[in-house]
C-alpha cells in the first residue's frame, strides 16, 4: 500500500480516549475508525470526517446527530447487486433466492427489488423483527428458494436469533449466504464482505488523491474492494457442490471489477 504519494501524506495516530480539539485543529481531515471514534471527531472538530468500519445504519445515525458536520462514510454494507452476484457466482443455473429482512427494511426492500429485476432473478422478501415469529416467516420465505440471502440487518439476522436462522435453513437443507466471515464459521454457506485490508486499500488511493488546500470527501460510501468465505463442511452436508473461493471472486469481479 506505500507509494511515494501516500508517503508524502503526514499521517497523525490519535487514540480514542487521548483525542481532543487541539490535536484534531492539526488535520486536515479526520479518517475515524468506527462509530465511537466518528462520534468524538464530531464532537471535537468542524474538519472534515471521513468515518470507515462501520455499518450504513450507524452511519445514517451519525449524519442525523451531526446535520452541520463535513462527513462521509466508508461502509461495511455491502451492495445489493454483490450480494446478489455471489448467489450467481456460486450457482449460474440457479433462480430463485429469498431475502431476509428486518421489519423496517424498506430501504434495502427497493434495492433489492430493483437488482434483482435487473439480474432476471425471482425474488421473495421476509421479514423479522426480534425472535417473534420467525420460524413461520422462514418456513414461508424458503418455500420454493434456492438460497436466502441475509444482509446485516439489526432487526433481522442478530445474536437474538441467528441460530434460530442457521437451524431453521440448514435443517431445510436451503443455503444461507450472509456478510461476514463470523456468519460462515457459525454455519453460513458464504458470506461476501470487506475486510480492514480492503477499507484500507481503498482509503489509501483516497489520501492519495487528496490536495491540503482542497479536500474532496468522497460521495459514495460503498466499499469498492471485498472477500468471500465459503463453508465447505455445510455445502457437503447440504449435498451441494459450490466452486472454490478464487472461482468464485473471479466470477464475481467479472461482473464488477
């Protein structure tokens, strides 16, 4: 990630609880890590934010706390259409995939809807909120599916009711593709998400485009670089034959580079 442009940039490590307006008044621009380091850079500054390892819904909460604030995002949330490009880079002959939603999804509900339009893939939402309900919502959503997708959502796929989710779909013998690694070790077929490395990289080539006198925040807050985990172990238990993880990032970079 060195390059003689990144290594013309002074770079200023600030810890959490040692932070404050004086130290802040030397930037040019604040890159936070996480919600709590965003929060106090707001806090404590007027200069720029750019907040990165954090979900959109924590980002949207931030926007609204701080209206007046000079703030993007680089977010952990990963696009619909990748999300949707993994069930295809896993199975190219497949269909039809449910989606599982938390009850104020609507947001992601239109996105979705919209991707899979475009893919010429049938879709069928669920949705969730808490533990209440879910094995029916599931039971409905997996009927006649290839796969749920289960896009982090607080109020859908959360330490409430993700065993209850991995029970319900393994037992099914439907795949459940998620979005993260932790999700793939617990029982997920796959998952795509960005790692730390690849919110760096792509901050990285940002810093390097930056000028002192003018700093252009980015617009979108998409992560541009990503990984996938597979499970192997519940594909062979599923009976399911899925290609190995470089296929499958190949495929899916065929699609978006």
């Amino acid at each position: 990630m060195s390059s003689p442009e990144l290594a013309a940039i002074k770079l200023e490590q600030l810890e959490l609880n040692r932070a404050d307006e004086s130290a802040l008044a030397r930037a040019d621009v604040v890159v936070a890590v996480g919600v709590q380091s965003a929060q106090a850079a707001l806090s404590l500054s007027k200069k720029p934010v750019l907040a990165v390892m954090l979900s959109e819904t924590s980002f949207q909460e931030l926007a609204s706390r701080f209206p007046q604030a000079s703030l993007a995002g680089i977010v952990l949330d990963q696009p619909v259409t990748r999300q949707l490009g993994l069930f295809k880079a896993l199975w190219p002959d497949k269909k039809s995939v449910g989606v599982l939603l938390g009850a104020q999804g609507s947001v992601l509900q239109e996105d979705f809807q919209k991707a899979s339009s475009a893919l010429g893939l049938p879709l069928k939402l669920g949705f969730l909120q808490g533990t209440q309900g879910s094995v029916p919502i599931l039971e409905a959503l997996m009927e006649g599916r290839d796969a749920i997708i289960a896009p982090w959502d607080r109020d859908a796929f959360n330490v409430q009711n993700a065993r209850v989710i991995l029970l319900t779909t393994y037992r099914a013998g439907l795949p459940l593709l998620a979005y993260s690694a932790a999700t793939v070790e617990a029982g997920a077929l796959a998952a795509v998400f960005s790692t730390p490395e690849n919110i760096a990289q792509q901050l990285a080539e940002w810093l390097t485009q930056q000028k002192t006198s003018a700093i252009t925040l980015p617009k979108s807050r998409i992560p541009r670089y990503f990984d996938v985990a597979l499970n192997k172990q519940v594909a062979r238990s599923l009976s399911m034959s899925i290609p190995d993880r470089e296929t499958v990032l190949q495929r899916m970079r065929e699609v978006e580079p």
